[in-house]
C-alpha cells in the first residue's frame, strides 16, 4: 500500500509533464540552443581570431638588409619594400588593413650588427614592427617577423639548439588535456545546468498548485503526505534530469567547436565506470536540490514567490562550482559530507581521474540523508494548513 501510494503521486506528476508538449519542449530546448549557440560562438570566435588558410602575410619593409631578406619566402610571403619617406603612410595603412606590419631597420643594418658587441654597454641595434592588433590579419604577420627576427638573431651566436631534433616534445595526451579542461568546467556548468532543471519543475509542482488552488484536492485524499512528498520529489527529480541531460550534452557537443583547433578534448577518454560514478552523483544531487526547492516552493504562496526565495541559493551554488576551478581535489572525507560543495569535488574527482571511492560513497549517502531530512520537512509543512493553504 506504502509504495502504491508513492508510485500514484510519482505516476501522476510524470503525466502531468508528459502530457504537457510545451513543457516538454521547455525541458530539452535549453540543450539545443545551448550546442546550438556555443557552436555558432566557436565558429564566430574563430573566424575572428584566425586566418584563412590561402592567407599570405602583407609585410613592408624600410632599410631591408640582404640578409633578413635571405630568409623571407617570397612564395608564402606579400614583400614590398619602400623608402624611409613613405613610413607614415605605410602606417595608415596599416590602420586601415590595406597593409599587415610595417618593419623599420636601421640604415647599414647589416654592418651595424656585425660591429655590434654587448660587452660594449651600448643599445642593441633596435627594429620597429607596426602592427595593428585588431587584425588577425597583422597579428599573424607580427608573430611571423618576430619569429623569423628571433631565428636571425640566434643564427648569429648559434650555440645549441632547443628542440630541434623533429620529435614530439609536448607530453601531454588528449586524455590529460580532457581532464583538465573538464574538470575545471564542467563541474560549473553541471551544478548550473542540474540546478537549472530542478529550478524549472520544482516550483510549478508545488507552489504552482498552491497558487492554482488545487494542491487541496491532493491532501484532502487518504494517501499519507510523506507519500505526496517522496512521491513528488521522485517524479520532479526524473524531470529535472531530463532537462539536465539535455543541456549537458549540448555543452559536452559543442565544446569542441567552441574550444577550436586549438585544444584536442576527446569525451571517449572516460571508461563506463567514470560515466556510472558521474550518474550516481548526479542524480544524488538532484535529489538535494529538488529537494530544498521543493521546501522553498511549499512555504511560498506563488511561484514567482518561489522563484525569488530560490535565487540566492542559486547563485550559492553556483559560487559552490566556481571553486572546481580554483585548487585540487579536496582529500578530507569530512569535506564530502557537505551538500554541493561533495558534489562538485566527486565531480572534479571523476574528470581528473583521481576520484575516491570512499569519498564518493560518502557524498552519495550525505546527499541521501540530507533528502530524507528533507521529505520530513516537506511532509511537516504538507501537514501545516497555516503554510498549505496560506493562512
């Protein structure tokens, strides 16, 4: 009888949501516009941040030594060389990206630097690039003449070299750079997105039904209202993951594209047992934070009550995830019983591989206890007609 009761609650809010389309849709839009945007912003940040591919750096140069000009490839590179007189219009259109960089030697530059020797405590000879930092365009031709200069300049005094062998001298895999990546992010943005879902079913279940008055019909019925309570927060949790999922998978999705070229993240670095130690956190922090806007929703007399009551300790929790970001993995097991801050530190456990299984069955039993302590408290204040029915 105890768990028939439970499950007709749970059956009925699960229909009510089901049968609902515009509901529905609100639940898995958020995921869409999120991959949706984010790839759209990947590609705009590219584009304005990169080069095309046919690029060929547009550079003109004063006082050209023969030997810079050795090492120009004419075939990769727009060279054009022009008097000392024409410095300040060159420059304008550098401005008005007619032009990429601008580069002044010394006259003798050649000679200069042949004479030239530090011990003689005199400036260095000195080479004036132009640039306009606005452009991609020019930044990309500055890092080229910098580079090229910097090759130059230790060809002269050549007397080893650093990395020059042809080998793969960066150590770091795909896996560890995953890792770093989602652990510092995703953490965030799951406690936002989580928080975000229940904070979008919780409120029209309970507040909203106080406010529409039919939350009376609900307890004039012979079911215990522990079973309203464990009932509703049961059905609001499935709805709460399911808008959950669907937001983070638009992230994970779109991460890539929003990341670029420049940054390899490979979700596959993650085997089943990180997915399922992942899911079990998740729903358990789920069941805290239906749980406490449930709370929240029962004492408040509308849902845009709720929604105010609930806006301070969404921005705590979301302050509760930017730490992911700020330090490692808290070691202290008393730290995990917590509620959140557990959550997120199991979280940042799992993406950077150094997850403890005792620290994680510690947040799943704290986050369990504290929902049990929070269906007493649901189901005291579904017994109290002065905060039911606003009195």
């Amino acid at each position: 009888m105890k768990t028939s009761a439970i499950f007709t609650i749970f059956k009925k809010e699960l229909s009510r949501f089901f049968k609902d389309r515009r509901t529905l849709v609100a639940l898995i839009m958020p995921g869409i516009l999120i991959y949706a945007v984010y790839s759209l912003m990947g590609g705009a940040m590219s584009d304005a941040f990169m080069t095309d591919d046919e690029y060929m750096p547009r550079i003109v140069a004063v006082n050209l030594p023969v030997s810079v000009n050795s090492m120009i490839d004419s075939e990769t590179v727009v060279l054009t060389t022009v008097t000392s007189d024409k410095i300040d219009e060159v420059k304008d259109q550098v401005v008005e990206d007619e032009q990429d960089i601008l580069v002044v030697f010394p006259e003798n530059f050649d000679e200069i630097v042949a004479n030239y020797s530090p011990s003689e405590n005199t400036p260095a000879p000195n080479i004036d690039i132009y640039y306009n930092s606005t452009s991609p365009d020019s930044t990309t031709a500055y890092t080229y003449m910098v580079t090229l200069l910097d090759i130059f300049e230790s060809s002269m005094t050549n007397k080893f070299d650093v990395n020059m062998g042809g080998g793969v001298y960066d150590l770091a895999t795909d896996e560890d750079m995953t890792s770093m990546i989602f652990s510092m992010v995703m953490p965030m943005l799951l406690v936002m997105l989580l928080f975000s879902g229940c904070m979008a079913v919780a409120p029209e279940s309970i507040a909203g039904e106080k406010e529409r008055g039919t939350i009376a019909t609900l307890l004039i019925t012979p079911t215990k209202r522990s079973h309203i309570a464990i009932g509703k927060i049961l059905a609001l949790s499935i709805m709460a993951l399911i808008s959950g999922a669907s937001s983070t998978l638009g992230v994970v999705l779109s991460l890539p594209k929003l990341m670029g070229d420049t940054v390899s993240i490979d979700g596959s670095v993650y085997g089943t047992l990180d997915y399922l130690m992942l899911a079990v956190v998740i729903l358990s922090t789920v069941l805290v934070f239906v749980t406490v806007i449930s709370i929240i929703s029962a004492y408040a007399k509308s849902i845009k009550e709720a929604g105010t009551y609930v806006t301070p300790l969404m921005i705590v929790s979301m302050l509760i995830g930017l730490s992911g970001m700020f330090g490692t993995v808290a070691s202290n097991t008393a730290l995990y019983v917590i509620p959140i801050y557990n959550s997120v530190q199991s979280m940042i456990g799992i993406f950077s591989f150094s997850a403890s299984i005792p620290n994680m069955v510690v947040t799943v039993i704290s986050n369990i206890a504290f929902t049990g302590i929070g269906v007493f408290i649901l189901t005291r204040m579904f017994n109290s007609e002065k905060i039911m029915f606003n009195k």
